[in-house]
C-alpha cells in the first residue's frame, strides 16, 4: 500500500454514499447511490437495475474478472459478461480465513490455498497472465475484493502473532477499553469474551499485512512482464471502522471513522506527481465513471458518480462542494435511517427517529465531539444545510 501512494496518489477526502458494505459494493460497481441501485442494507438483494462498469467494459473487448467477495444478498447473480467470477457465498458471503469453498464460474470448487487472501490473489494473477499469453492485445479488467480486514480476524502462521508485543494504545481512541472487545454501549454485542480489544486490532492488523503481501504479488508481476506502464491500480475500501470512537465498534454511524474510505490510485498514464496527495473530496460511486473514462469510454448519464481522471492528472482540478449521506436501518442494527450532507467544513444530519440532528464543525471539531445543533448562533448554517440536503438526490 505504501508503494502504491509512493506511485501514485493518495486521496485524502475519499467517502462512501452508505455506510454499510453491500450498499458501498453495489454503489463501486454501478456508479449510482443506493437509493438508486436498491441495496440498501446488508440483507436487501442485488437488483441488477444498473449496469456495472466491467460490463460496459466487456461490451468494448476488455477481459473482465470478479473475484473475492461478493458479499450482497440474494446468492451470486448470473453476470454472463464475466469471463472469470470467483466468489463465495460460505457464511452469508463472508467467508472464511481458511479453506473457504470458491464459486468459480457456477460451479463450487475446494479452495486450492489454504489462506483466502493468497487463493484470490492466485486467481488474479492467472488470470492477468492469460490474458497476456494470448497475445491478442485485448486488454482486461480485474476487480479483486480481498476479505481482510473483517472479523474474526485471522492470519497465516508466519505472520500470526507478528505484533503480539506492538503497543496500539497511541492509534487506539482513548476512551476504549483495553480489556473487552465488544458492541456494547447500543451496538449489537458482537460476543463474549472475545478477547481484549487491543488484542483484535492487533489481529486486524496481521490480516492487513497478509494482503499487503499480496498486493506486492500483483505489483511484481505487472513490472516482471512490462505492464505496470500501462496498468490503471486503484485501491480502496468499501468502509471506514470505527475502534471504539464515540463508544462505537464498525461502521454505520455516520461518523467521519465510518464514511472515510481509503482510496489510491496509480496510473502512470495520467499521473505526473506521483507520492502526490489529492484534497478533493471524492466518493465510492466515482470509481464506475473513472474506469470507463480512462478507458476512453462515454460515462453513462444514470450513472450519479463523477469521473476523477481530471484530478488524477491536475492536483488542482474540481470535483465537488458536497456529499449525500444516506443509511437504512435493518435489524438488528441500532442505527436509525438517516440522510445528510457532508460539505469540506460542516456535516449535517437527519435522523428518522430517536435523534435530533447533527451538526459539526469540521474543521474545529474533527473528532465530532460537540453537536452545535440547537445553537443559537449556528442557526443560519444549519438552515442553510438543511435547504441544501432537500436539494439533493432522494429515494
């Protein structure tokens, strides 16, 4: 990861639409918010409704591959324009650190490697090399969906174990308890004595590092065969996580631990900074109309994301003043519907039922520590967050 931010760009402003992974997934592949695309929580299906950028890819002679985690509801979907879909539906789509069954092409397969990060990475690779044995010259796209770093965190034998003495107190908040590791506090309790919380993010780590691994598996080979020039890399979550910030453990709060995303994108092509960082805000639903325009394809109009191949090669370039935020509440999360606008100094949001709305300042408060709605004196800001939140996109 940190080769790739040395050869590409770091984007420091980088969100999701919904917190929660299904929706984020389906809002990466189409381009659309989820309100428009229809997944809009962990346990509503994938609709199909949109057509996904590899699809158009494929459409203009691309190679395209899904592999990983598919993780939406409803089993995996017929994708016919695939040449390669490797997924998993063992524990809810989940799966499993070790020995998960793999999906591949319809039909379920053991796994062949006995760690899921070293397995799907394999995938890739053999496919990318097979696409470069023909020797066509048809170029190809692979979207990898890696499963770290989700619970129960877990890692092969010579990294497990590998920050048993590091201390995480400093990157830890400093209100978490350092014995138990739970969703308490009105999160759902994730289970019991699970081990101290310093200890999982230790654990969470390790499954971090065994992807870095991987992800240098990919890089190496991309310079071993000369197409690291020619390769568009990008890199991102589907989530922020919260470690214990205001008393929370995961995602869904709309807290700027939840909606962050990490994002990096190397592209020789079109990057001439690279190390550079990028202070646009940017979203989930920009990679779909990305890809397409570095492909040098028309970005479809239903698609809600906008293409960063401006800001990729101009660090100075625009992208955009404001952001929706937007959340369904599905059992037997805690968290209520919400929808809110997230501007480069304030956020602003409305919650269904059970909360007055938010609203922080930013810049001086970036931990979100003190709520300023109500005030007397921020009652113009909040007037006008809240006209301009009814001006965007709703379902």
């Amino acid at each position: 990861m940190d080769r790739l931010a040395r050869e590409g760009v770091l984007f420091e402003q980088a969100f999701n639409t919904t917190a929660l992974c299904s929706p984020s997934r389906a809002s990466i592949l189409t381009g659309a918010y989820a309100h428009r695309h229809g997944v809009r929580n962990n346990h509503t299906a994938w609709t199909g409704r949109f057509t996904t950028f590899p699809e158009y890819l494929s459409r203009e002679g691309y190679a395209t591959a899904f592999i990983g985690k598919w993780h939406m509801p409803g089993g995996l979907p017929h994708l016919p324009f695939l040449d390669l879909f490797v997924a998993y539906t063992y524990r809810e789509g989940q799966g499993a650190y070790f020995n998960c069954p793999m999906i591949v092409n319809g039909r379920e397969v053991p796994s062949r490697k006995p760690y899921i990060t070293e397995e799907v990475t394999d995938y890739a690779i053999e496919f990318i090399d097979q696409q470069r044995s023909r020797n066509d010259g048809r170029p190809f796209c692979v979207y990898l969906a890696h499963r770290p770093g989700h619970p129960p965190f877990q890692a092969p034998a010579d990294i497990a174990g590998m920050y048993h003495d590091a201390d995480v107190s400093r990157v830890l908040p400093p209100n978490v308890d350092p014995i138990w590791f739970g969703k308490t506090r009105g999160n759902v309790f994730q289970g019991i004595m699970m081990g101290s919380y310093e200890d999982q993010y230790r654990r969470y780590c390790e499954t971090l590092t065994a992807m870095d691994r991987d992800i240098v598996r990919i890089l190496d080979y991309l310079d071993r065969h000369n197409l690291s020039e020619k390769t568009i890399v990008v890199y991102m979550g589907d989530n922020g996580m919260q470690w214990g910030t205001h008393h929370c453990h995961g995602i869904r709060e709309p807290y700027e631990d939840s909606i962050r995303l990490p994002f990096i994108v190397r592209a020789p092509v079109i990057i001439h900074d690279p190390g550079g960082r990028r202070h646009q805000m940017i979203l989930n639903i920009d990679v779909a109309p990305t890809m397409l325009d570095l492909a040098g394809l028309e970005v479809p109009g239903d698609m809600d994301g906008i293409s960063l191949a401006p800001v990729l090669g101009n660090p100075r370039g625009k992208t955009r003043e404001a952001c929706l935020l937007e959340f369904w509440r599905y059992y037997p999360e805690n968290t209520p519907s919400y929808r809110g606008i997230r501007t480069e100094n304030f956020k602003y949001i409305e919650f269904e039922r059970g909360r007055r709305p938010w609203l922080f300042d930013l810049k001086s408060d970036p931990g979100e520590m003190n709520n300023l709605f109500g005030r007397a004196e921020m009652s113009d800001i909040a007037n006008e967050l809240k006209e301009r939140l009814a001006g965007l996109p709703r379902g």
